[in-house]
C-alpha cells in the first residue's frame, strides 16, 4: 500500500516537473526573496539597496527584524504565495485529475488492488505537492533573508508552510470535485475561479460591515463623550476598550474649537442617529458573519502568521510612521482621522480575537463535505 501511494505521489512529481509553470513559479519565486532582501530599514527610514524611499518608518518606531517580519507577511505571504503563486498552482494542477480520468491510465490504475476512495485522495494530496514545494523553499530562503538582514533567526517563519497549504486545499478541493464531475480541466479553472470570487466577496462584505460598524460604534461614542462633557463641564470619559483617551481628546478638541458648550438637542439627536445606523450595520455584519461561517476563512487563515510574527506595538508603529506623512486633511471632519485610526485598531483587535477553532476547523469542515462528495462520485462512475 505504502509503495503505491508513494508511486503516485512520484508520478505527480513528474506531471509537475513537466510543467513550465513549475520552474517559473520557483524562479519567480527567487526573484520576490531577492526583491524582499533588497528592502531595508535604519534611522533614516526605509530602503531599497541604497535609496532611502520612505523616511516616516524608522528603526527607531520598528525594530529591522519586526519589519522583515512585516514584509514577509504582508507582500511575500498575503500577495505572492495567497495570490500569484495560488493562481499559478490552480492552473498547473487542475488537470491532474480530469487528465487522469480521461485517459486509458486510469484503467491500469484501477486494474491494481487499490480501493477508488483511497486512489482519488492520493492523487488530491499529490495535488496539494505543488503549494508544498512552493510554499517550503520560499519560506527557508525568507527566514535566511530575516536573520541576514533582520538579525532574527525566526522558527515562526515555517508556519507559513501548513497555513499556504491548508489556504490553498480549500480551492483544489473544488476543483478536485469539478474534475470529477466533469472531466475537464478548463471547468475545472473556472469552476475554482468562480468559488474563490465567492469567497472574496463574502469576505469583502463581512470586513465592510465590520469596520463600518466600528467606526459608527466609535463615533457614537465620542458624540455621547461631548454630551458628557457638555452636560458635566468636565473631561469626557468615553466607554469602550482602547477608546477612552482618544474619544475624550476629540470630545474636548471639539469643544474648544466650536467655542465652548454644544448644543445638546442637536448632540442627542446625532447620537440617536448613530445609535440606529450602528444597529443596522450591526445586523449585516452578523448576518455577512454567519453566511462566512459556512465557507472556507481564506483570508483569516492567512492571517493566522500575522498574529504569530506581527504584534499590535508592531502595528500601531507602522501606523504612527503613516500618520506622519504629509496628505491633505479632511476639513468639514477634523476629528474623523483619529476616529478611522482608533476603530482601525478595534478592528485587527476583532480579527485578531476570533479563534483558531473556528477559523480552522469550520474551513475544514467544508472541505471535507467537498472532499466526501468528489470521493463518492468518483467510486461509483464507471470508466
């Protein structure tokens, strides 16, 4: 049994050594670890070679390993191996399957004592071989790239290699089912490309609603911050985790710059009115949030190496270097920036607060349904 799985992940290697678009994904890849290396930061800000291209994030706001560490999740991780890499793994083995079914191979396979059920879930994992080899040596040449360059020697860097290829099983399990079905590998690729377009706007629409909801949250709690202030005369206490200083500052800003006390009327009729739009955003965010429950978290599994290398301190650092930017100010909101940065961190803290549980285990959930129908179908046709 050993000797024939192994024969068939062998045979799986060789489909996709046969492939130009493996050995130009592994160039490529070379190329965004060297372009990765190439990135710098010191006391003067940040760099490419030697250029100094971004003097508002220093090594004195974020330390070079924490912006290595940065980088790689956030370019080398989030945008390569999640996107361009993902797509040019969809293409190259989308057919392992349909081709497989298709041809005589599949007979002399069959001919073999191999159950179907075990069969079709080798040649899946064999699938998944692509994203694996992609995903480990761009992962060992980006941590090389963070102790060279970064001065840290960080383990957590592997992580990125369970995490890329538990993102990328969720769409070949898809794919693996359209094979099936349909024999096809051009279904296949539209098929997968159509899920994933699903899953991004299931995605886009949940992260909408959750940061709308935050900062009409926020804003309802400064509008009820001035009317304390109004109404006490004293510094405003704003409710709420990790709101209170900021929201108490623009109660107070506020007042001063409108000349002293508010009208209360039109205070409190602001803050019925953010009160019911937080409500109805709240309602589609929990709705956005259920339908997500039922799909696989793309998104936040990836995010999942972001909480691991990149803390908060990280975060806010990164932030503050582009708040000292120059860009135009908004004038009819001043206080609305300061809004949209507090509810910016409410919102990673959300993310950042969601389970492992869920994320993982409802994703895998998914795929298995996926997996048990595509292994059903492909034991009972006849070939």
């Amino acid at each position: 049994m050993l000797t024939q799985t192994l024969a068939i992940f062998l045979d799986a290697y060789r489909y996709l050594n046969n492939r130009r678009l493996f050995w130009i994904t592994v160039i490529l890849s070379g190329v965004v670890v060297a372009a990765f290396g190439a990135v710098g930061i010191d006391a003067e800000g940040v760099t490419i070679l030697h250029w100094h291209v971004y003097p508002y994030l220093t090594s004195a706001l974020l330390s070079p390993g924490a912006f290595y560490k940065f980088v790689y999740v956030s370019f080398g991780v989030d945008v390569w191996l999640a996107w361009a890499a993902s797509i040019l793994a969809l293409i190259s083995t989308a057919g392992i399957i349909p081709e497989f079914i298709s041809q005589s191979s599949i007979e002399i396979t069959l001919a073999k004592p191999i159950s179907r059920t075990r069969l079709f879930l080798t040649k899946y994992f064999s699938g998944l071989l692509f994203a694996a080899l992609q995903v480990t040596v761009f992962s060992l040449a980006s941590f090389f790239v963070i102790g060279v360059r970064g001065g840290e020697w960080e383990p957590r860097v592997f992580l990125a290699i369970p995490l890329v290829i538990l993102f990328f099983s969720y769409l070949y399990s898809v794919s693996a089912l359209i094979g099936v079905l349909t024999r096809s590998t051009i279904a296949s690729l539209l098929g997968v490309g159509l899920f994933w377009f699903v899953l991004f706007a299931a995605n886009t629409t949940e992260s909408l609603y959750l940061v709308i909801r935050t900062e009409t949250e926020q804003r309802l709690k400064a509008v009820e911050a001035r009317i304390a202030s109004t109404e006490s005369g004293a510094e405003a206490a704003a409710p709420g985790p990790g709101g209170r200083g900021v929201l108490a500052a623009i109660a107070e800003a506020a007042a001063q710059r409108d000349g002293g006390p508010e009208d209360l009327p039109r205070l409190r009729e602001r803050r019925d009115a953010l009160a019911r739009e937080a409500a109805n955003y709240g309602r589609g965010h929990d709705i956005a949030l259920t339908v997500k429950t039922f799909l696989p978290k793309t998104s936040e599994t990836m995010d999942l190496l972001k909480r691991e290398l990149v803390s908060m301190s990280d975060l806010a650092a990164i932030a503050g270097g582009a708040e000292d930017r120059p860009r135009r100010r908004n004038r009819r909101d001043p206080d609305g920036e300061r809004i949209e940065a507090s509810a910016a961190q409410e919102v990673e803290r959300i993310r950042r607060g969601r389970s492992v549980a869920w994320i993982v285990a409802t994703s895998a959930a998914f795929e298995g349904l996926i997996l048990g129908i595509a292994a059903w179908r492909f034991s009972r046709r006849d070939y």
